[in-house]
C-alpha cells in the first residue's frame, strides 16, 4: 500500500509541474491507468516501475526542452527554435538529424562581401506597425513586425515595392564593385502555398528607367524555387536561368541571398551556394525590392550594400590590422552566423600560409545598448571567433580574444552609416 500512495503522489507532482502541457497529461492517464493495475494487483511490481521511469524520463525531457531538428540547437521551450526560428516537430515524431548542409555549402563558397558598407538595415529600434525608417515607397504596404521576438520588414501587399533610402543619388549608388546580402524569411508548405507563400524579387535596374531592370532575381518560398534574368552589356540578349530547387532552403526559418557584382561579372549565392555566375551582365546602379503575391507577406531582415572586397594581405599590410564585416552574429547573441564560415576559411588560410602571424580578435559594438550589454558581448563574440578558427586548426596561442565594445569607434554613432561601420570584427597583428 505504501508503494500505491507514493506512486499516486509522484502523480501528483508531476502533473502540478506542467498540467498545462500534452506530454504530461497523457502521462497522467497512463499513471491512472496502471496505478489502477496496481491496485488490484499489489504484487505487480513491474507496473510500479514502469510508471516511475516513464514519469522521471518526461519530466527530465520538459526540464531540458527540445532539440531543433533544423539547427541542432538544445533546449528549447517554446513552439519554436530560440536558435533559427523552426517550428517544433510533432509530439512523439522520429526527431531529425540537425541539417548541417548549409554550413558545408558555406565553408565551400567563394562570396567574399564588400568591404565598406554605405548601406545596412538589421531593422533594430523601430516602431512596430510603421513603415521602416531606412527606406522608401515606390508601391504597396510595408511595415515593420516581429518574428520570434525579432524586428523584421514585412511587405503586407501585392506588388510592394521598396528601395533603400539614400540621401544622395537615389538611382545611382552601386557603382562597378559592388556586393547585395539579405535574409528572407521560408514560408512552410501548407495547403495554401500557391496563393499565401512568398515570391521575393531583387531588381537591379539603371537610373534611367524608373522600374526596368538588368538584373531580376525570383524566389519563390512556396515551391521551393528560382529563377535568375540578366541582360548581356554587349547583346542586350537575356541570360536566365530557374525552376531548380533552392539549396538549402529553410522553411519557417530564414535563408540568405548574397550578390556579387565585378565591372561586369554576376554571381548569386543562395545560402551560400553559387547559383548563378555569368561574365558579361550590363552594369545596374540602384535596387529595389518586390513581394508580388496576392494576400501573402513576404518578410525580409539584414539588408547589407557594400563597395568592393580588398584581399586580406593588401588590408594588412597597409594598416597592419584586418577590419571585416563579413563576420556575423544573431541580433544580441554571440552565435556565429553561417555566412560567416566564409570570411573565417579566408582568416584561417591566410594563418595557416604564414605561420608567424598572431592576431588580436577584437569585437566591436556601435552605441546602441549600454555598455553593460556591449562590453562582455563584444567579449563573447571575439571568443566565439577564435573558437572557431582554433577549430579550424589554429593554435590558441596565436589569437586573443578581446571585447572592445562601442568603446573605440571609427565613424558617427549618429548616423545608419556610422553605426553600421562601428559594428565590426578587427584582426589586429601583434
């Protein structure tokens, strides 16, 4: 009888811990249902401690939270990945292996982002419902939301257009060398993709037309495809290219395109893969950005424009120090972002070619925040940096890690520019 009453209160216990969640509840009936056994049956031993281990491996399960089967992230809590935003898969579901498929495609690309940004929007300090502050209309509705408790841009309408607010120039800003990222969001299948998924467009069009453009790239979320259109400078003939699957592609979580443009030369990267690649593409000189579904929502974060890439030995040589940009993290966390496999493969080969070289990694923050968040973020970051590139086969002993914080700037914390230039990764040589 002892035995029945503490069985019953573990019960109890278990289910005041969360009577909330399913887990715990069918628990409870298969408590009830064997404690019945039990009682008429006391000598029933293995039912007792069926009940109990079944009991103590649950609770154990809702105290650590869930794997994401997307990222490989532990510990979640909620519906969904605190780490990429995936929905938690279904109770009692074969859980997946962590999709590792877009690190590789990184740690094998050859994007190389542009080296000075003059404009960046990671949608940080705006107004919930209002149009975001970094751009212009040429069309439709476009707002800032929330997605698992991160600013986003959302554009609301069929046919929304926006282009990046510039204060000079409006139609003439890229130049000859020029590099175009951005992080859109991959609607889930569902009944509905047809009519509610995304179709994201990128034009890249010249000053002279208002919305004609020499380069258009289509993502569609829903179908899970693409497509790439580019005008010949010499022929003016369209060189096109679609309908294959994007790789990688991450649904209810958020992909990365990257854009690479040399004089004449076009590359497009979709979560780090190269895409598309053609040599002779009649230069642009503005973008703009279009979401052409009826009903649906297309949602867009971390806008980056940049001038022309300077290879790493020419950097440090001539300043004796490698300031970079393409090192990445989430938003208040010191997570390292995928696309940042690629500017740390570049840092570990330039090491590992010569050995006598030790670096400083120096984090940097711009002034948004206190310094109370900043500093030991800063620090956090350059840590995780070095842990990479240790990982990578570098001896510790070469690298330091040292969070800087907003402590040491290099342009106006005032201004979008400023801010976005302040927040960077620095290699100093000792």
């Amino acid at each position: 009888m002892k035995r029945i009453v503490m069985l019953a209160l573990a019960l109890v216990l278990a289910c005041s811990i969360a009577s909330g969640q399913n887990i715990l509840e069918r628990l409870k009936q298969k408590g009830r249902e064997v404690l019945e056994n039990v009682v008429t049956n006391n000598e029933n031993e293995q039912q007792q401690e069926e009940v109990e281990e079944v009991l103590e491996a649950e609770e154990e399960a809702v105290a650590e939270g869930w794997t994401c089967p997307e990222c490989g992230h532990e510990g979640n809590t909620g519906k969904f990945c605190e780490e990429c935003g995936a929905k938690q898969p279904a109770a009692g579901g074969a859980a997946a292996a962590p999709k590792k498929q877009v690190t590789t495609a990184y740690a094998k690309s050859d994007f190389v982002p542009g080296d000075e940004i003059f404009f960046e929007d990671p949608v940080e300090g705006e107004q919930l419902g209002e149009f975001p502050s970094r751009w212009d209309s040429m069309g439709g509705n476009c707002e800032v939301a929330m997605i698992n408790g991160e600013q986003v841009i959302t554009m609301t309408d069929a046919d929304t257009r926006i282009t990046p607010l510039m204060k000079e120039n409006p139609r003439n800003y890229l130049g000859d060398i020029y590099t175009f990222e951005l992080d859109f969001w991959g609607t889930e299948f569902s009944e509905n993709d047809e009519v509610d998924a995304a179709r994201y467009l990128i034009n890249f069009g010249s000053e002279e037309w208002d919305t004609g453009q020499s380069i258009e790239i289509e993502v569609f979320t829903g179908g899970g495809n693409y497509s790439i259109r580019a005008e010949n400078a010499s022929t003016e003939d369209e060189i096109t290219k679609g309908g294959e699957n994007i790789p990688g592609l991450q649904r209810n979580a958020w992909n990365h395109l990257a854009v690479s443009f040399n004089q004449r030369a076009l590359k497009v990267y979709l979560n780090g893969e190269r895409v598309f690649s053609a040599p002779n593409v009649k230069p642009a000189t503005w973008v703009w950005i279009t979401n052409n579904i009826w009903d649906a929502k297309g949602y867009i974060k971390n806008v980056r424009i940049a001038k022309g890439a300077v290879p790493l030995y020419e950097r440090l040589a001539s300043e004796g120090k490698i300031v970079t940009y393409a090192i990445t993290f989430d938003t208040g966390k010191a997570t390292l972002k995928p696309e940042s496999t690629v500017e740390i493969n570049r840092i570990t080969e330039l090491m590992k070619k010569d050995a006598s070289l030790k670096f400083e990694v120096q984090g940097h923050c711009d002034s948004t925040g206190s310094d109370a968040v900043n500093d030991p973020l800063s620090q956090k970051r350059a840590e995780a940096i070095v842990a990479a590139l240790v990982q990578n086969g570098i001896a510790a002993d070469r690298l330091t890690a040292v969070g800087k914080g907003s402590h040491s700037p290099i342009a106006d914390n005032s201004t979008d520019e400023g801010r976005a230039k302040n927040r960077r990764v620095e290699f100093v040589k000792k």
